[in-house]
C-alpha cells in the first residue's frame, strides 16, 4: 500500500453477488468526488460471505467496469476472515475492533438464519476502515453504511482537511 501513502483512503471489502453490491455505484460517486483532494477507495474481493465474489480476478475487474464503471483500484481476491485471513485485515481489525453504524442490517442476517460475525472480525461484504495520510487506521463502518452517509463523508473530510 506504500504506494497510497499521503493520501486519504477508504478500504472497502467487495463482492459481486452480494445485496450490498449496488454500494459500487456510491462508492464511485464518492471516488470521482474527492479524488483530486487526495482521496483513495482500497477494495479487495472476497469471498468469505455465502460465496459472493466467486469470480476470478479478471472476471470481478470486468463486471465493476461494466455494470459500476468502477474506475479506482481494485485489488487481487483475498480473505478478510478467519485464521487465514490477509495480514491487512488482522491489522484492519486490530487497530478499529469496532464499527460505526451497526444498524438494522445485522438484524437482517439473524432473520436470513445467518450468524453474524461478532466484533472484531468483518460482518460482511462491504465493511469500510478509513485510513488518514499518515497512515493510521482511523475509523470501521458497518456494512450498511453507505457512501453517501454524513457519518462517513464527514470522517473522510477530517481526514482530508489534515
């Protein structure tokens, strides 16, 4: 990620056939929006979630581009749960154990007969950490908070203003 340093950056885990997908098109709103102050959107598939992102790396990067015209950086497939999961997500966890917004959505996935994962691992698809330019790991959004919610613009905007 050192080549993201200095700037503000939202990671995002994604997926392509999760109910939470239609946030690609938010997320690149808000990409176009704050890029040029120095803002980053970080997301890494997974397929830890009901198998959402069953895709292969080249297949995840055609349907963002298609269905999303998703233009910021996707990257290669990873795991954000679980014993193996990537070392950026045990980092991700550990620095923010806890999310912004838990909300009604996690009453959702109980109703589904799903059991959420309980904090600190990542909930779902779709869990943001904004990270600052000086490379700290300043806040976690639940899932279902979107990208054009007030408690997520105004946390990027901090961060820009520093």
């Amino acid at each position: 990620l050192q080549d993201y340093a200095n700037q503000v950056c939202l990671i995002v885990n994604v997926a392509s056939k999760c109910g939470l997908t239609p946030q690609y098109e938010g997320l690149q709103q808000l990409y176009q929006q704050k890029h040029a102050q120095g803002f980053e959107i970080l997301a890494f598939p997974c397929n830890d979630f009901l198998a959402q992102e069953p895709g292969s790396d080249t297949e995840i990067a055609e349907f963002c581009s298609v269905n999303y015209q998703v233009s910021f950086p996707l990257f290669t497939k990873i795991k954000v749960v679980g014993e193996d999961k990537h070392p950026l997500y045990h980092a991700l966890i550990t620095a923010q154990p806890t999310r912004i917004g838990e909300g009604p959505w996690w009453k959702d996935l109980v109703e589904y007969g799903l059991t959420p994962n309980q904090p600190p691992e990542v909930l779902w698809n779709f869990e943001k950490f904004l990270i600052n330019r000086q490379g700290e790991i300043i806040a976690r959004f639940a899932p279902d908070i979107t990208a054009d919610d007030e408690r997520l613009i105004q946390a990027i905007d901090t961060a820009l203003a520093q």
